[in-house]
C-alpha cells in the first residue's frame, strides 16, 4: 500500500471548529431526528440515520462511549447462554450483527477462540453443551469463523496447561469475537455521522423534552462549558441514554412508568499470571454458578469479570467492591490452580450498568438482553431505545431508523451501515501495520498499535504530527502511545479533555498504568500543540485523576495494584 493509497480512502473527521458549528446549528430549522446518548446505540443510530438523508443532531452529556459502552466486557457475541433461555430470534440476530461487524471494522473487531471447560460436577451436563454449540453454528450459517469442535480431557490440559484437572472431562472450543475497544466503535460511527452531515454535541445535557399538546417537539439543552440553555427543535427525538432512559422521560408531565431495571457489571484487570490461558476461558463460576470469563486483552492483560447485580446507585459513580473484587480472584484460582491472584495482582477494575428492561422478581441472568423500541403512544414525536446490547447496536440502529422514516413520512430506504465500512475499515486495514513500520519508519509496536486502533485512518495520525518527528515516539508508560494521537483527538475526533482523548480516543488510559506513566507527556503535547497553558494543564490533569477514580476498586486509592 502506498502512501497515496493509504490517503485516498482515509475518511475525514469533524475538524477544531465542530463544535461551534454544532452549537450554531442549533438556532437552525428543526432537525428531522434529535438523538439523546452518545453510546454505542446513539452514535449507531446517528450514523444510520445521516446516511439514509435526515438531518440529524446528536448530543450527549458527557462524552463518546462514556457510559455503559465503556465498562463492557468487550466481547461482540452471539449470546450462547441465551439459547437455555428460547431466545433464538436473538441468538440469530446477534451471530448475523458478529459477522456484519467483523466486516466493516476487522480494525476494531477481530475473531476469539472461547474454551468451555466440562466439570462432573458441572450445572450442564456435556450432551447439552454440545447440543448447544451445535445449534450455535446452525445459528451462524453464514459465519467466516470456525465451527466448534470438542477437546478430551487431554488435549483440554494441553491447551491450558494451569487449568484446574480435578473432575475435568474435556471442553467446548468454539469462536466468538472481541472488541477491545468499543469507545472507538462509537467514535467511528460518529466521524462516519459528521462526514455525512450530521451535527455532533458532547458536554450539552438534554435537561427536559419539550411538548405541546401531546407531542415532543425536541429538547431543552444545556452546553455544560458555558452553562448556556438551547431550546433544540426536531420532528423526533430518540431516548437513547442507555441507564439514564428513566432520567430523560421522567421530564415528560406525564411519565411513563419505569423503563430501565440495570444491573451492575464490574471487571478486573491483571498482568499475565501463571497459568494464564491463551484463549478466553468461558466457564461457571463455583460460588454461584454464574457464567464468568477469563478474557486475553490488549496482547498483554486478561480481563475477568463479571458481575449481574440489581443496581439503584449514582449511575455516574459506579465502582467495583471489595467484594466482588475477591470473588473474581477467588474464581480464578480455582479453575486456574496456581495463579496465585491476590488483589495486589489487580491493575485496576471498572463497572457499569447494563441498561435492561426493567421487570421485577426475575433473576438477573433471565432478564431479556433483547432491545425494546417504546414510541409513547399517544405522546407522539419521542421513541426511547430500551436495553440492547454491544453487539447488536447496529440492527438496533437500522430498526429505529426504519421507524423515524415512517414516522417522518419519507420514502422506505435500506440502510447502507450493514454494507459500507466504518471509516477506520476503508481500503486495505489489514495491510497497515506493515506500511507504517516499512514505509514510515514507526516501531513495529507503534504501527501495530496505530494500524489496531485507527485502521487506515492512521493517516490521519501521520498529518497530525506534520513535520514534527517528536509526534511520532512514544509518550511513555504502557501503552506506545504517540503525541501526534492526542493532536488528532482534539482536532479531529472530538475529544473535550485530556481523559477523553486518554480513556476513550487514543485508550492510553486501559493500559496497566492507566496513562499516569505517559502523563507528564501528554501535557507537554498540549502546551506545544493545543495551546494550553500552565492553568489549562493543571485542569487537565486533576481532571484526569478524578476520572480515574473509576477504575479503582472501591476504597482503594488511583495508583494502587499498579
């Protein structure tokens, strides 16, 4: 691939002035679609919508993929264990949305082997674990991945050795996929929105809906920077706020009842450790038996979680306890023997909740992972978006499009975002780690990085640093991240702050270290390139040390297990 090559199908992303522009389109005719939430489902929709011709205006109060998105277990799956519950229509939905995915962002997206371990004295009898993985990839018959396949007991130890052997009979191997990173999948969905006219407004709160004689005519937005109140006009307003559904239509002089039941899923992050599986272990947890995952995570760490907690907390402080820090660990150790975990082996945790329909008396694992579309008839002009799940945010976006064009009462067009690639996707991605070490002179591990993370969009990086060769090494800390990264998230992908561009544009802070090692670096980038100075450093850094409270477990300070 050729410097020119690579160019010539990098798309191009809102620019410094986006948001002015967004905030001056607000005073503009109404919009044909406002969309409330800035997570995977909002941007998704988003997209969709401003591919199929509406003029569309998302807004969000925090930042991209700041919520429910970013606190995931990362995986982009057909659901195996919704299969015990009928779930089928979903099951099917979720394979087809994997394969979709893995085409139009294999940057973002890529293929996981899963390992189930089969123990005698095991809640599902091996039979039906093969009934299951059968019906699985009847399910995907139209998958690039693997079929399933059974591993002896023997081969099972051969491919985790530190598994632990006790009543072991063999396991399941079959394939899945991940996503490292889904903040980026909303980031790409939003660059994609933009590039086709979209208005995109981060830090701007929808604080209540608008309504005259039964029908939403749009919001009432505050820009939380300068503390000013927009009255936004559009045809339809989508609710797409994830956990927060309830907050948003409890505006209305009339609310509906409750919507949104979440649940509380946290994680933990640690280095490798002995006996450390190569693929993702799925497996029953022995205190409660509910599935859990050991996870292979950014080439370097492993992922464990997680947790289906009942949550009625601060939807904007979720944190792990204590508690479910030590049942992670102690799951671990048992079916891993000598991993030794303890919790000064967690790097750090995260948690957030899953944005659920709302039902009463349901264990938390039987409660529906399908989407609800609520359109509040006889209030018309309003649909809220209930539950939903990472790996469907795309049908899900194509299923409200559909009924904002009938709604709108224009003419039915298929989507395209089933077809047409995210930006990142455009051209040739598998071939520009290559082009980038060879061509570029980048270390492999920085052009591996830079090709994972922006796919063909790395480009975009390399015009960033200009003819500063400084842009281009390594920050410091984990994570190779190079300066030229931050200069494109502020100029070019909408960052607002140093933790957004850190947790959830260039992802420096999921590195073990959570960025603090790149920190001091990252400043100086931002006096020298963005313009700050000394005030606006200082800010930028205690804002990133409150950010990171987060990602600490409960009661431990930023900077421990690290």
């Amino acid at each position: 691939m050729s410097p020119g090559m690579l160019a010539d199908v990098t798309a191009t992303g809102p620019g410094a002035e986006s948001r002015r522009a967004a905030l001056q389109a607000l005073d503009g005719p109404p919009f044909d679609l406002i969309v409330v939430g800035g997570g995977i489902n909002g941007t998704g929709i988003a997209r969709d919508a401003a591919m199929r011709g509406l003029r569309v205006l998302l807004i969000e109060k925090d930042d991209l993929g700041a919520g429910s998105t970013a606190y995931s277990t990362r995986l982009i799956h057909g659901g195996l264990r919704y299969l015990e519950f009928f779930e089928i229509g979903l099951v099917r939905e979720s394979l087809r949305e994997r394969e979709i995915l893995l085409r139009i962002a294999p940057h973002l997206v890529r293929p996981l082997p899963l390992l189930i371990p089969l123990y005698r004295s095991g809640r599902y009898p091996a039979s039906l674990v093969r009934m299951g993985l059968v019906a699985y990839d009847a399910l995907s018959f139209d998958k690039s991945l693997p079929n399933h396949r059974f591993l002896t007991r023997a081969d099972a130890l051969r491919r985790v050795p530190g598994m632990n052997p006790e009543g072991l009979r063999g396991a399941g191997l079959y394939f899945d996929a991940q996503a490292d990173y889904p903040e980026r999948l909303c980031v790409e969905n939003v660059l994609s929105a933009s590039a086709h006219g979209a208005a995109v407004l981060t830090r701007a709160r929808a604080e209540r809906l608008l309504v005259k004689d039964e029908r939403v005519l749009g919001v009432e937005v505050r820009d939380l920077p300068s503390g000013r109140a927009f009255t936004v006009l559009g045809r339809l307003t989508v609710n797409a706020t994830g956990a927060w559904v309830d907050e948003l239509s409890g505006t209305l002089a009339t609310p509906p009842g409750r919507m949104l039941g979440g649940t509380k899923g946290s994680h933990v992050v640690v280095d490798p450790f002995p006996g450390a599986p190569r693929d993702s272990l799925y497996f029953e947890a022995g205190a409660d038996g509910r599935p859990m995952f050991i996870v292979p995570w950014q080439d370097r760490y492993y992922l464990i979680g997680s947790t289906d907690i009942r949550y009625e907390g601060d939807l904007d402080r979720v944190v792990a306890e204590p508690a479910e820090i030590r049942y992670f660990l102690e799951e671990a150790n048992r079916i891993i023997v000598g991993a030794g975990l303890t919790p000064a082996s967690v790097r750090y945790s995260y948690s957030g909740v899953r944005p659920l329909p709302y039902t009463s008396g349901t264990r938390e694992g039987r409660i529906t992972r399908r989407h609800i579309l609520h359109d509040h008839a006889p209030l018309t002009g309003l649909l809220t978006v209930v539950g939903g799940k990472l790996t469907t945010y795309r049908s899900l976006a194509e299923e409200a499009v559909d009924h904002a064009l009938r709604v709108l009462g224009r003419p039915r067009r298929r989507s395209p975002t089933g077809l047409v690639p995210l930006p990142g996707a455009a051209g040739e991605p598998g071939r520009v780690a290559e082009w980038l070490a060879r061509e570029r002179g980048l270390q492999v591990e920085v052009a591996e990085r830079l090709a994972g993370l922006y796919g063909t969009r790395a480009a975009e990086v390399l015009r960033a640093a200009g003819d500063d060769p400084d842009l281009l090494r390594p920050l410091g800390g984990e994570a190779p991240t190079v300066g030229a990264e931050l200069v494109l998230a502020f100029r070019a992908e909408l960052a607002g702050s140093l933790a957004d561009a850190f947790l959830r544009r260039t992802m420096t802070g999921l590195a073990g270290d959570r960025g603090l090692g790149a920190l001091d670096a990252a400043l100086e980038v931002g006096r020298r390139h963005l313009g700050w100075d000394a005030e606006r450093s200082g800010s930028e850094a205690e804002e990133y040390q409150r950010a990171l409270e987060r990602y600490a477990p409960a009661g431990l300070p930023v900077g421990a297990g690290s």
